[in-house]
C-alpha cells in the first residue's frame, strides 16, 4: 500500500499520541509539530519505522514568529523517504528566551551545516552540536540577523507617499511648503533655503 | 639572528604537520571559499572549510521584496544556471497562489531549463578537465555555451543573470532566432559532446587522476543530503524531475543516468550524459512545440491578470493593463497564506524554495533549499587521506558555486 499522509498521521498518533498535533495538509504536504524535547524522538522514529522510512533530511531552517510568547522560533525539518516518495514538514517551536532544540547531526550529517546555519540567523541553540559557530557571518557579530527585530524598510508599506521616492519631502525650486504641509507652486525665491 | 626576529607561533616547530591555506582567492576554488588543509607531506590529514565571503543576505532581503522583485535574487544563487533557479522561484509562485501554466509554457519552460542544465554541466566538466591538466576541452565546449547564452539574449535581453519569464509564463514568444540557434544547437552540439567525450572519457592521464578521488558511498551520499548528479553519481536514481515532475516533466522520455562508486570519474560521466538526455528532452519538446496550431502556438504566458505583469504596450493603451501594472509593480497584491516547498532539479541537485507567506505582500520567510551548501560539507569526509591534487579535483567535480553556497 502506498504511503499516504493520513497513513502517516495515524502512525505518528498512535506512537506519539496526543504530543504531536498541528496537523496540517498544505498544498500536499503532509505538515505537524512536536514538543521540542521530542525533537529527536520523532525524528528517529520517522527514520527507523519500518513504513515510515524517512531517511533523507532535505531541508532545516528556522522561522521566527516574534508575536507567539513562549513559541516564538519555529524550526522545521523536511523530511523525505525517497522509497515512497512522500514528503512531510516536521517543526518544533521553541522560546527565543531560551531557544535550546536537540541537535539532529547524530541521525543526519547533512543537518551539520544547515543548523550552523540556523544558529547563525536565529540564534537556535543546538544541543550537543559538534560544531556550533557561525557559518555565513562573521564570528564577531552579537546577534542575530534573520529575526524580525532588525527589519528592512518595508517597500510595500502602505503609508507610504512621494518622499519615499525623493519627492515631496524637500524643497525644490519654486515651491512652497504649506501650512499643512504639503507643497505647492509659488514665485517665492527660495534659493540657499533649507532643504527638509 | 633569525631566533631574534622571527616570532614562530608555539608549538609550530614540533609540528609534524603543514597548514595549508586554499583560498578563498585560489584560481583552483573557482569561486571565494576557503580551506584548511592539514598536510602530513602531501596526504590530506583534515580539513576545515570557510564560507559566507559572498554571503549577500537573500533570504532576509526577500522578506521586504515583491514577488517579481526576488527573481533577479535567484539568478545569483547558482549563476551557472540561473535560468532554472527563475523558473524554481516562479513555480513556487504559482503553486502558492494557485497559478495554472498553459502546455506550451510548460515546454519552453522545459527548453529553457533544460539548456541551462547543459551550460552547467559543461562547465563544470570541462573545468574538471581543467584541474587535471586538460585545456583543450573546456576552450572547445565554452563556444557552445555562447550560443546558449545567445539564446538567452534572443528571449530575455541578458545572458548570465537572466532574470527569465515572470509568474505565469514568460515576458515575451520565444522568437524565431531563438528558434533558429535552438536547433543549431541541436544541431551541433552532439558532434562537439562527442568530441569532448573522447578527450577524456578513456583518457588515461585523466582516469587515472579522477578514478577513486573523492569516493563516497551511497548511504553516506543520502545520509550527507547529496541530490542530483553527485548523488545519482553514487548510484541513487533520485530525481526530482521524476519524483515529483513540475513544469509538464511527466510527458517526456528521459533516462536517470546513475554510476556507481561516487568518485569525480562518475559524478563526470553521469553529467556527460545528462547533457544527452538534456539533449533528447530539448528535441521532444521543440516537436511537442510544433503541435500546437492556431491561437495555441502564440500562448506563453498564463490568463492571471493579478500575476502576470502585462506587455508595455497594453499598459499604455489599456485601462485595465494599466491597472494592473501599477498594482504588480507598487505591491499590492496580497497573497494566499500558507506554506509550501517546492523543489526543482537545478544544475547541482535539488533546489527547493520553502515560501511561508502570512497573507501580506511580501513573503513572511523566504528559504533556499541549496544543493552546494548542504554538500560542501561531505569535503572533509571526501579528501580525508587524498593527496592535495585530488582536493582540487574534488572541489571542481562536486561543482561548488560559492554564490550557490552563500545564498
């Protein structure tokens, strides 16, 4: 029988019973969580399971969530068995306070780099990791860059008028500012003006 | 004298061993990365690899980037096939909002990528070549790769960094020059392949030098997340292209070809002969192309008006174009929310986009999926022991593209 996503929901219930919940079918992948000192436990049993036999780690990375208190980094593990050819998403929420997630290196040698990488964005903590520094940046920066804390300037922000654009918010030549402030034509000679 | 002007650091005359620096700016690394080597003579004792010097923020830009806005993001991941990683980013796109792609978009999708795959296995090979001492090939094939990049030209204007098609198809036909080089191409390139094939593919110096290098076992190859060529070359038939066939895959004829021991010789010519299958798929597609009569030969691009940025010249002579341009480009199209990973075989292996969109305009969490990253790891375990000549012949067989690696 080909391994479906309910076939493998029902598995991960009746080993894990109600620790692992969240059940999701996004756009056909199977997707759930798990208490992060579970990390493991899960990760085994989906790799040992003689059905299950999700034996290939594609993808780990973390998401930050900065208004969920207590859950705030996610980080998600895509699994694959290649025998089957089924792919689920498996994530574990942790507290950016404490953000302390077992390591997967043992089970996976891929996970090595990709959780340097994720302790280098996020600032996960990966317990018993060999290795744990960072990866992409330099070894002297003090945070963490990725968390939504140090955002860019949104360019779709709704709010925004010309002088996002150089426009409008300085004083060109032969304008004026209005008392409620927007800018309009005038004889006025404004040169040597302060330009806001 | 030299006791009282040279500071040795502790230790460094009881050293048995040689560091060695390999990079970042060696010519041999073809890319900026760097290592570590500890040398006992000439063997490999370990290896220590620094990455991140072209390191260039992709995925926290993305999170403040319209949609159209993060193609350009993905032609600087693997910039040797930058066509496929525009047509990964857009695939994504399409299957979080739901987009559906006519047939012939499908094709040319599938010409397009499949001829991105051929510049980058030929680059990689031939540089291969190169770092075994072998010129003549890699000067051979680089004229076929610059009609490929003409062809690029013919469709999209630019050549390395394409930035290629859009949501829902592409920003213009396929012209008939693109037509035209696409069958020269075809035309020519198997006696050019060939050629190359005899350069090195029982060339003694070059079997000798890539025979055993950088072996690597199947189970370790799975357990490290090789994907594409280095791990078919390990003899894992895994390909994304099949498994999970994106872009209209699933209506051609095509061979995985697999090796068996993993080492540089058959990680070279698996991709010798993917670039036939390339070759083969290329062909099925341009006669797949000529089915479509009528009003169906001028599609390429999907009916999604809130997707699909519209021609100039409508925006300038229609309302609704006009629109819709000005919504497209300013933004302010809101998306589904959800999450979805989506993979498409690159040049290196599986790239995979997992998208996490909140329902805004921008994606709340944008991953890249990069094949080179997740691979560059197994260095150590691959030269452990080898000679420092097989390093460089490693690091050029497993393609590394540092712009890949950094993201």
């Amino acid at each position: 029988m080909a391994l479906t996503n309910e076939h493998i929901k029902q598995r991960l219930i009746e080993k894990f019973d109600t620790e692992v919940s969240g059940f999701e079918d996004t756009y056909g992948m199977l997707s759930f969580e798990a208490p992060k000192d579970l990390n493991l436990k899960v990760l085994q049993f989906l790799y040992d399971d003689a059905e299950l036999k999700f034996r290939f780690m594609t993808d780990l990375c973390a998401v930050h969530y900065p208004d969920q208190p207590g859950r705030e980094l996610a980080v998600v593990y895509h699994l694959h068995n290649l025998i089957d050819n089924i792919r689920l998403r498996f994530k574990v929420f942790t507290s950016v306070a404490k953000p302390d997630v077992y390591t997967a290196t043992a089970l996976f040698s891929a996970a090595n780099w990709m959780e340097r990488e994720t302790y280098d964005f996020y600032g996960v903590n990966f317990v018993g990791h060999p290795n744990l520094k960072r990866i992409l940046n330099v070894d002297e920066m003090e945070y963490f860059p990725m968390r939504k804390e140090f955002p860019l300037e949104d360019q779709t922000r709704v709010d925004k008028d010309d002088e996002m654009f150089g426009r409008g918010g300085s004083m060109g030549f032969g304008t004026e500012k209005t008392e409620h402030g927007t800018i309009i034509e005038s004889d006025k000679d404004n040169v040597g003006e302060e330009i806001i | 004298m030299s006791e009282q002007h040279i500071k040795l650091p502790e230790g460094s005359i009881e050293k048995t061993t040689t560091t060695l620096n390999l990079g970042p700016t060696h010519p041999a690394t073809h890319g900026v990365m760097q290592n570590i080597l500890e040398l006992d003579g000439e063997r490999i004792v370990s290896t220590e690899q620094t990455i991140g010097y072209i390191h260039r923020a992709f995925e926290k830009i993305a999170e403040r980037r319209n949609l159209y806005q993060i193609t350009p993001l993905t032609d600087r991941l693997n910039y040797c096939s930058s066509p496929i990683n525009n047509m990964g980013w857009h695939l994504t796109c399409e299957k979080l909002l739901g987009v559906k792609t006519p047939k012939r978009v499908d094709y040319l999708r599938v010409i397009i990528m499949e001829l991105a795959r051929i510049s980058d296995h030929l680059i990689c090979n031939s540089i291969v070549g190169v770092d075994s001492g072998a010129f003549t090939g890699f000067l051979y094939v680089m004229q076929y790769r610059e009609l490929i990049y003409e062809i690029y030209e013919e469709i999209c204007g630019s050549r390395l960094t394409t930035n290629i098609g859009r949501i829902g198809g592409f920003e213009r036909n396929f012209n008939d020059i693109a037509f035209t080089k696409i069958q020269k191409f075809l035309d020519e390139y198997p006696r050019v392949l060939t050629e190359f094939e005899n350069l090195f593919n029982r060339n003694r110096i070059f079997m000798e030098r890539t025979i055993g290098a950088g072996a690597i076992s199947a189970e370790r190859a799975l357990n490290y997340g090789f994907t594409g060529p280095n791990l078919r070359a390990a003899g894992v038939d895994y390909d994304v292209r099949i498994h999970s066939p994106y872009s209209s895959y699933e209506d051609f004829q095509f061979d995985i070809p697999v090796g068996t021991t993993g080492d540089c010789y058959d990680r070279f010519l698996v991709r010798n002969q993917e670039m036939w299958q390339s070759m083969n798929i290329i062909k099925q597609a341009m006669q797949k192309l000529q089915d479509f009569k009528g009003a169906e030969a001028d599609v390429y691009h999907a009916d999604v008006p809130e997707y699909y940025l519209p021609e100039k010249k409508d925006v300038y002579t229609k309302m609704e174009a006009l629109i819709w341009h000005f919504k497209i480009i300013m933004g302010e199209i809101n998306m589904p929310a959800g999450e979805v990973y989506n993979a498409v075989e690159g040049g290196n292996g599986e790239l995979g986009f997992y998208f996490v969109s909140d329902g805004g305009r921008t994606p709340y969490r944008l991953h890249f999926r990069r094949p080179c990253f997740i691979y560059y790891q197994a260095f150590e375990e691959l030269t452990k022991g080898a000679m420092l000549s097989d390093a460089i012949i490693v690091m050029s067989s497993l393609n590394l593209i540092a712009g890949e690696m950094d993201a």
